[in-house]
C-alpha cells in the first residue's frame, strides 16, 4: 500500500513539475491587472507579480489614504500570505478604475483578511462591491474569527474602463489584494442544459458569475501556478458523502485534446488526469451512487459544470455510467468515447444550470452512478466539478467615478436634471392632451392589438371588463381583460387563492362579476418560458375547441403583465387525485375514463387541423378534471407546430419535464407527435401504480417509474405494483392490455410507438374488458382482431367530418360527442358474440 501511495505521489509529482513549464504559456491575458491593496512596493507570488496600488496601473479614488499592515505571523499559515499582510482601508465611498483593452470575459478576484490596524477593526467591516453593471457584494461582512476569505468572479465586460466600487453600509470598507484579468471568451458557452424543467438555458455569456466550488476529483490541490489561468481547485474528498464507495484513479499517459471538448484552459491537463470512480462491490448485483454534496443558497441559480475524461478505459464503448444533478438526470448512459470521436483519454465537460429555487434545500447533490443499460459493468467517474453561482445584475449599482471625472460632475449634473426636467414636462402635456381627446370621443373606442396575427378590438369604456379577440375570418376567438378585473376576480391575486405553481407562474381562483368560476394564471416575470408560452398559448387556444381540451377565455397584458384566463376546473389535476394529498382514490373505471379522455384530446391535438399539434409536456399535472371527472389536457404554453408533410420530425430545442421526457427527443433533439405519446404511455403508469414518476427516495432500480414500471411488465407481472387501494378491482384481461398499451408506448424508438389514435382504441377496449362479462377464452387481443372493416371506416369517416367542421365552421363539443358514441359503439360490437 505504501509503495502504490508512493508511485501515486512521484506520478503526481512528475505531471505537475512538467506542467509548470508550459501551462502559463498556453494563453496570455490582454488586461492583467494584479494588485497588492495597502503596500507600498510589489509582491511576487508564485511566476506573478502584484503591483502596489498607488502605481499607474489602475486609478484610485478614495476619501482618505489609509495603508494598513499585519504580523507576518498572523498570515504565515495562509496561502499566498504576503498578499494578506497589507491592506486599502476604505472610510467612504471608493474605487478603482481600470481601462479595458479587451472587451470579454474577465475574472475579477478579491482578496479579504480581516484584521485590527491602529483604530480600525477590519472585522467590523461591511461593504458593498460592485461593477457598472452588478452587485458582487451586497453588504459583505468578514469572518467574525480571522480567516482569509477569497472571491472570484466572472463577468463579460462591454465597457472601455471598469470601475470596481466599494461602498461602506457604515463607516469602514477594505481590500487586502485584487486581480482583473482576461479570460477565453469561450470559457463560458452561451447555452446550458436545463434539468428542471428540462430544456436549455441561452445567455450565459452576459451573466456575471461566482465561482461557489472549483474541485479536483480523485487528485491534489492545484495552486494558481499550476493552472492555465491561475485557479484553484481542491481536493474532492472533503465532500463526499461515502469515500469507501470510490477510488481514486491516476493517470500518467498525454491528454488527448480533441476538437469539440475540453481545451487546456477549460480545465489543466492535471485535473483531467486524476478522477474518482465507482469501487467495485463486494456484494453481487449492488447498485449505488458516488456522491458528492455541497452547500449553496437555494434562493440563487447555478451552473454546474462537470469534467470528464476517460482515463479508466482501455477500450472503446465499454464505460457507461449516468450523471445526476440533485434529484435530477442530468446525463443517462454516458458514453465518453462516443462523445469524443472514438478516443480515449479526451478531455470533455458538460454545463448543467440549476435555476433558483429547484434545490429542495441548501444542499447540492452531485452523483454518478453506472448504467442501467444491459450487459454493462457498474462504473463511472468524475474528473472535475465547478459549481457557480449567479450573480444579479438587476438591482441597481452604486459607481464611484473616477476623481479625473469629479471635474465636471457638476457639467454633468446640469445635464442630467435639465433633461429629465423636459422629459417630464413633455409627458405631462401628453397626459393632459391625451385626457381631453378622449373625453371628447364616444364613451366606446376600438383599437386594435395584434399578436402574431391575432387582433383584439379594445373598448375604453370605463364599465367595460374587457375587449374581444378576433382573426382575420371575423371569428370571436377570445376575451381580453383588464387588469383591474382580474385583481378584483383574484381578491388581489391573494396568496391563499393560488391553486398551482408552475414554470410559467401561479395559477390563482377567480371569480369574475357574474359568478363565473375561473383559473387565471398570472405569468412570473423571471421565468424563462414568459413571452413565448403566453403568446403559444394565445395562438394555439384561440384556434382549437374540443371537450377534452381546456378553454382559454381570455388573457390580460396591460401593465406589462402576461396573465391567461382559463375555464375553472373543479377537481383540479389528475395528480392530486393519484397521490400526495388526501382525496379519496379514483376507481379503476374512473381512471380509465379520465385516460381515455385525455387520449382524446391529444388525438385532436396531433390530428385536427392541417399540421400536428405536439403538446412536448403531457404529465398528470397538465390534465385536469372538472365537477364531473372529466379530463381534459391543459398547459399548451411548450407546444409546437408538427413537421411538414413531406418531414418526419421538427429540430428543436428539448423541452418537457423530466420523468416523462422522451428518451428520444432528449437524444436526438428530434419532435415528433410519438413523444406525446411516450410521455402519456408514463402517465398511464401513473394512473396505475398512484406514484411520483421520479422519486429519488426510493431504491435505485424503482427511482424512474418509467423503467420500473416496464421491467415488471416485460416479466409478465405488472399486478406486482398496481395501487394496493384498487388491485383487486382490476379484471386480469383489462390489466393484461393496459399493461400492452403502455409497453408500446414505452417503447425506446418513436417508429415503434404506436400513435394516439391507436392509444384512445386501446384504451376503449381496456374500458370495455373491464365492464364486460364473459368467457376467457372468448377475449383476443387487438392485435388478434382483423375483421373491423365497416366499423372502422364508419368512425374514420365520422372522425374526418369532425376536422372538416372544425376548419370550415365554429366548434360544436356535440360534434366531437359522435366519435366518442361511435368509438364505444364499435367495441360494444367487439366484445359482444353477438355484435361479431
């Protein structure tokens, strides 16, 4: 053992001394900035050297000069000590200044030891830092026991001249050391994956962020001189939650950079040669997680960012292994030589964001665990994490200019309040004029809106609730309301009326002048979804009408407000009624109606108008149910438009929610009509086995419901894990073509899905086994039954007289009604000899 730890050091040893040689030359800063705040002369640490900071490599602004030093000995057992034996005191308002060479991303890195100079206890500090355009720190206190403290952030500068301010919240602000160098622009990618929900997240480059963790797996600490741009990373062993289920991994061969993944300054060639893999079990068919877990604010939003780089395979395609996020898949069967073009030991990194709020707690939890796929070794690795957090950049700013600028503050001044005296001047004329032309004008006048399209004639009669939604065929489409009525429908938007929360924002109760029940649902301006939904949505209800679909009324967006009025549903989702509270179960007819329904209205949706409907996010939540335990789907706002007919699929962009986000789509990136009906094949699991989709407390094999629910009914025993409240209720040829139903639409490719329309016969006949009685042996299965032709051709043409009248004619529930009579009736016939 001591002779492997041994070989494991001088191996270490060696990569790093021959690293050193070259890392700093990989890439040059444009802007260097290296500051050493409070000193006199300059420091040198490690190969770089920190300016005193009266030097003309940055502008100090500041009310009073005040150099402040400590003991060599009170920093002796920090690294970088020199750097914290000196410090700026700051008695007001401060700043430095420093001109940009090269717009892009920089790292801002600050420096703190709080320590007890003549009068001034830096202890007691608390300050504010900021840039033009973010708060890095809002009223930022030191440690209450001496300790450095280190903060690095990265932000896109766009400025000529940055200006880094301090502000005190009372009398005392300090700095101990500060850099602001140039990084690679595409250190941070535009895009990241989304897992809650999943899609993609676009803006990364503009976002200012805090580096949280920067960790090494499997290998030592690495200093700044070991690093292609000076960073840190620490040892993983700290945070993990059981070391005896990993090992660490050394390796001494050359790292394969590739086009396409990692480059030097993404991450040091010595942390993509050191990882932490899965140990091998001792006891045979064991499945578990390496885990790492970190502490973070749940109220802010993170990008993760995972290494890899397979230095444990010694061949191609043999190490598969999924990358989870809290609760959450982030990767499922990674294979890294794949990704890499068929090479090994190619350096690869996955970003991941985490948006406020989706973290149950103040833990981060960051997991690898092997593979589901079959005839596939438990295993995986990780070589790096970095975990950052989001800086906000929407409050506003406090900027110290420059003292070469304080000469003409009061020019500037004059300036600033002369224009805003005109501007306000203008707009109250405006205001007055405005008011007396309208109170000349009828007490009615229309003005249109248009969105995408759609126009909407606005009443500005002050009795008048809302304005009606038009096309172009003067047919009435929708409602649009004020805003006032909808305060008053929602008692304010009163907290206690909220009846959902979702991506898009809270869904409230209301009750409008006339007594009339409705949803309404009020868009959350920090949602990434926001214009978009509230647009898809509009379009896509106005024009579809069906019984099983939910109606939109109307919308409202005065004040900038995205808000959508739904029909009330009395019995609110699906899945409230399956788990997690404390309503009384459904009856497995009452389920299968209820999936039946929904089928329906999917069905319209893929098929009722010239070009598919894809929802992209089915899920017991987004269908709902009314007095009667009528379902119909809601939450069209991720919808999209089908492919061509001459096309098979649309390129997007993957959206859903995890758990029932098709395998497929999330591959491929490719949508078509059969990820609805992969993600409703979940749904039909949902509706038997009355469990979450996900749930992460569980053993690992029974974690997705999806996979579990399959394995048990390739076996022949689904019965296994039917809901205990209804399993003796369920006839065994009714289950038996359930559980077909839901394999098929399980199945890992769309091409062997079968299409809703097929799912709604399915489930009419699943229906109809349950309520019928008669023989065993005079049961077949559907795909037994070939002699269908009249009843068939009877609903085809019924089914396409529906779309007819819908497209040439206003909606009429009743005319959708046939289908459904005529549907039951074919399978009355179906089951009954007589009917055969």
């Amino acid at each position: 053992m001591a002779l492997r730890n041994l070989e494991l050091v001088l191996i270490i040893f060696e990569t790093l001394s021959l690293y050193f040689c070259f890392c700093n030359a990989l890439f040059t800063p444009t802007d260097n900035y290296l500051i050493d705040c409070g000193s006199s002369s300059n420091a040198t640490v490690g190969g770089r050297t920190f300016l005193a900071d009266d030097s003309l490599s940055s502008t100090l602004t500041t009310p009073q000069t005040i150099l402040a030093s400590a003991s060599a000995n009170s920093v002796a057992s920090f690294d970088d000590a020199i750097l914290y034996r000196t410090a700026r005191i700051f008695t007001g308002p401060s700043s430095y200044s420093f001109p940009i060479q090269k717009h892009g991303r920089h790292f801002i890195r600050l420096y703190f030891f709080p320590f007890t100079y003549q009068s001034y206890n830096l202890s007691a500090a608390k300050f504010t830092v900021s840039t033009q355009d973010a708060v890095l720190l809002s009223d930022f206190q030191p440690p209450s026991n001496p300790a450095p403290v280190f903060k690095e952030f990265s932000a896109n500068i766009t400025r000529d001249n940055l200006i880094l301010s301090f502000v005190p919240s009372g009398n005392l602000a300090f700095i101990n050391a500060l850099e602001v160098v140039s990084v690679p622009d595409n250190l941070i990618l535009n895009a990241a994956q989304t897992v809650s929900p999943v899609g993609q997240y676009l803006g990364l480059s503009n976002q200012a962020l805090e580096t949280a963790y920067r960790v090494n797996m499997g290998g030592p600490k690495v200093t700044p001189d070991n690093d292609t741009l000076s960073r840190t990373w620490v040892n993983d062993r700290s945070f993990l939650l059981d070391q005896n289920l990993t090992k660490s991994v050394v390796y001494s061969g050359k790292i394969n950079y590739v086009s396409g993944g990692a480059t030097p300054e993404t991450a040091p060639p010595v942390v993509y040669q050191t990882a932490t893999e899965l140990a091998a079990s001792n006891t045979t068919g064991a499945v578990f997680n390496m885990t790492w877990q970190f502490d973070v604010e749940g109220s802010s939003s993170y990008l993760v960012r995972y290494h890899f780089c397979d230095i444990v395979s010694t061949a191609l395609n043999v190490l598969y292994f999924n990358v989870y996020l809290d609760s959450w898949s982030a990767a499922n069967n990674l294979d890294l030589s794949t990704l890499m073009n068929n090479n090994l030991a190619a350096p690869y990194f996955m970003d991941v964001v985490l948006t406020a709020g989706s973290a149950a707690t103040n833990k981060l939890l960051i997991g690898i665990g092997p593979s589901t796929l079959p005839n596939v070794l438990p295993d995986g690795i990780l070589n790096g994490l970095e975990i950052m957090k989001f800086v906000n950049s929407s409050g506003s700013t406090a900027v110290v200019e420059p003292a070469a600028s304080s000469k003409n503050l009061g020019v500037i001044l004059g300036s600033v309040f002369g224009a805003l005296a005109v501007v306000i001047l203008a707009a109250v004329i405006f205001m007055m004029l405005r008011r007396r032309k309208l109170e000349k004008q009828q007490s009615k006048s229309w003005m249109p809106f248009s969105i995408n399209g759609l126009t909407s004639l606005s009443t500005g009669s002050r009795t008048s609730n809302g304005t009606t939604l038009t096309s172009g065929q003067n047919g009435e489409l929708g409602y649009r309301f004020s805003f006032v009525v909808l305060q008053e429908a929602t008692n304010n938007f009163d907290e206690n009326w909220v009846i959902g929360v979702g991506g898009f924002g809270k869904v409230y109760k209301g009750v409008l002048r006339d007594d009339t029940k409705v949803a309404v649902k009020r868009g959350n301006p920090k949602s990434q979804q926001g214009l978009n939904e509230f647009r898809t949505e509009i379009e896509l209800l106005s024009r579809l009408r069906h019984r099983h679909l939910v109606s939109l009324i109307g919308f409202c967006d005065e004040r900038n407000e995205m808000i959508l009025v739904y029909e009330y549903m009395e019995k609110g989702t699906l899945k409230s009624h399956l788990y997690g509270s404390d309503l009384p179960p459904l009856t497995w007819k009452q389920r299968l109606e209820i999936c039946i329904g929904s089928a329906r209205g999917l069905h319209y949706l893929h098929t009722g108008s010239a070009k598919a409907i894809i929802h992209r996010d089915v899920k017991s939540a987004n269908i709902l149910l009314d007095e009667n335990l009528m379902a119909k789907v809601a939450d069209f706002g991720l919808s999209k438009t089908g492919p061509e007919l001459d096309q098979t699929h649309v390129s997007t962009a993957v959206k859903g929610s995890f758990g029932y986000l098709d395998p497929e789509y999330f591959r491929r990136q490719q949508l078509t009509e059969k990820s609805d009906v992969y993600s409703f094949g979940v749904v039909l699991l949902e509706v038997l086995c009355a469990r979450p989709v996900i749930d992460p407390t569980l053993p690992r094999e029974m974690v997705n419901l999806a996979e579990w629910g399959v394995k048990w009914q390739k076996r022949g025993e689904l019965h296994q894990i039917v809901d205990r409240r209804i399993e003796d209720t369920i006839k065994p040829d009714s289950l038996r073509k359930f559980g077909e139903t839901v394999e098929k639409c399980l199945a890992d490719y769309g091409v062997e899905r079968p299409s809703m329309g097929d799912v709604l016969w399915n489930l009419e006949y699943v229906l109809q086994l349950q309520e019928a009685e008669f023989e065993d042996s005079e049961v077949n299965s559907m795909n037994r039954i070939v002699e269908l032709s009249s009843q068939v051709q009877n609903v085809e043409a019924m089914q396409d007289s529906v779309i007819t009248v819908r497209q040439e004619g206003p909606p009429n529930e009743n005319v959708n009604d046939l289908s459904d009579v005529s549907m039951s009736r074919v399978f009355s016939q179906l089951i009954k000899a007589e009917g055969r």
